[in-house]
C-alpha cells in the first residue's frame, strides 16, 4: 500500500505531501519497513531458518 492516493483526516491534502505532523507521521509509519529496514516476512524467515538450525544443533549433540 502506498501513502500516494490517500487523502489525511486532519488537513484534507494527499498524505504523500505531509503538510501536517498527522500525514508526515502517517507518511513515515507507511515508509517503515520491519525490523531494521528488512521485510516483515525476511524477518520471519530468518527467524525460523535460526529455529531450525537450532533444532539440528540441539539434535546432533544429544545423540
């Protein structure tokens, strides 16, 4: 979704101008991209690929 065609609440211009501290921070939240500029999904990903590992290293030294 992009802040482009949306319309701010408080001061009736296109969000993307940020005119306002309403549409500049909603601007800035739209913009805001997961945890250290990564993907929401790359995050998840990484996290479970470090599980799996996890899991393997848990395995081999139990056995």
């Amino acid at each position: 979704m992009s802040c482009q065609h949306l319309v701010c609440a408080q001061c009736a211009h296109p969000v993307i101008e940020g005119r306002c501290p309403l549409c500049r921070a909603s601007r800035e939240r739209m913009h805001n991209h997961g945890f250290a500029g990564l993907s929401p999904a790359l995050v998840v990903g990484l996290l479970l690929v470090l599980l799996l590992l996890s899991l393997v290293a848990e395995h081999l030294v139990g056995a």
